[in-house]
C-alpha cells in the first residue's frame, strides 16, 4: 500500500532525528555532517547569533563542540553553557582549553533544556543554534524564560539552507536534503512561510514576545527566531 504524504514526512522525520542523533554523540562525524552539506557556511550561520547577543551573561543551549562557545567568550562575554550529551560536554571544554579562553568546570555542563541547573532570572541572553526539535516544545521555552532575566533575550538560529545557484550548490542542496530533508527557510516578502517558520517555535506561549528575522547571504538564506521576555513579567 502507498504512504501517504502524512505517513512519509512522519518517517522522514523520525530518520532525520535518528540520524542527527547519531551524528551528534560523534564530534567528528558531526564536523563533517555540517560542513560539507553546507560549503562551509554552518559556523556562518552560527555567528548570525552574536550581534544580536543582549546584556553580558550569556546561557548557550545544545553548545555541541563550542565554536559558539568559544567566540562568545572571545568577545568577552560571561557565559556558560550546557549539551545533552556527554561527547559533545568534553568536545566543548577542549575546544576552549585549545583556544586558550578563559573557562572552568562549570562553564560547560552536561544538562537538559527540560532542567536548566540555574537559578530563576540567571542570564541576559540565551542562545541555540540549529536545536533539535525541543525547542518547539512550549514546556521547554517556559523553562529557557524562566532563567531569562526582565528584558532578556532568546536568540535561535532556527535554520538555514545554501541556494542552488550553479551544479555545485545545486549538489550540496541534494546531499543536505538527503541527510536532514527539505529545509523550510522563507525568502524575503514570503509571509506564508514565514508565518509557518513562526508557529513552528511558540515563543508567545513562553511568555515571550516573538520576532522572526530572515537573513540573505550571498548563495544561503538563514532564518532567526527572536523572544523578548518583558520587563514588566
């Protein structure tokens, strides 16, 4: 019997998870699965976060190997960040420890979005790049604003997809489609996408006040999701 296009994308979606899973418990296969797909632009696209970077104490969310890490505290930044995964907790710390940026042991911690080890009201600024499906869940963004500080920011490079402009993109669109499926990143005026991009992360329902920000490059388009927790609440 034929799938239906429900059934399909459901599969599709368990596969891309399953898949990412994998990648992501192996630092190394992790460094190819974002490089080469992407012409090199996934640290790009993960630095599209830090001028938009509030306040001075800075929570990371999924800090995976630390790049980010690293450019925040580089910048001088206050920051900690925790990973659901052990691998990438130790890839982290040695990624400071090389770059010779100033960290301790509780800089990067193994630890859940679900179960933030941080005080109410701890950050000024909480970041995730490209996040695994959690950060749909309104129950885990209650818990990001809850360390959130009044008139705090949640900055989430939600996506991002290179243009297939000449056969060499037009490959490295086949090969990421392939790996993660089809990337659903609006392009400038298209409100239909772009009002899907928002519901797809319910930032309102968090008590946050939600902004989306679509930015071009030159052969890729990324797609921000902003929440402003408010002074006031």
């Amino acid at each position: 019997m034929q799938q239906q296009p429900s059934q399909r994308s459901a599969w599709r979606a368990r596969l891309v998870l399953s898949t990412f899973d994998l990648l992501y418990h192996s630092p190394p296969l992790y460094w190819l699965a974002s490089t080469i797909p992407f012409a090199g632009q996934w640290r790009t696209w993960q630095r599209l976060a830090l001028p938009r970077l509030r306040g001075r104490d800075v929570l990371e969310i999924g800090c995976g190997p630390g790049w980010l890490l690293g450019d925040m505290l580089a910048a001088g930044y206050q920051c900690h960040a925790v990973d659901a995964s052990p691998q990438m907790v130790r890839a982290a710390q040695a990624t400071l420890a090389r770059r010779k940026l100033p960290h301790d042991a509780a800089t990067v911690q193994l630890a859940r979005v679900q179960a933030l080890p941080f005080p109410d009201a701890a950050f000024d600024c909480v970041v995730s790049t490209f996040p695994a499906p959690y950060i749909a869940d309104p129950t885990n963004l209650r818990e990001i604003a809850r360390v959130l500080r009044p008139g705090g920011r949640l900055v989430i490079v939600e996506g991002a997809s290179l243009v297939p402009r000449g056969p060499l993109l037009a490959l490295l669109v086949g090969i990421a489609r392939l790996v993660y499926g089809r990337a659903v990143v609006a392009g400038p005026g298209d409100a239909a996408q772009l009002a899907a991009l928002r519901r797809r992360i319910p930032l309102a329902e968090a008590g946050l006040v939600p902004s989306q920000e679509l930015v071009t490059g030159p052969f890729w388009r990324a797609h921000l999701a902003l929440g402003e927790k408010p002074i006031d609440g």
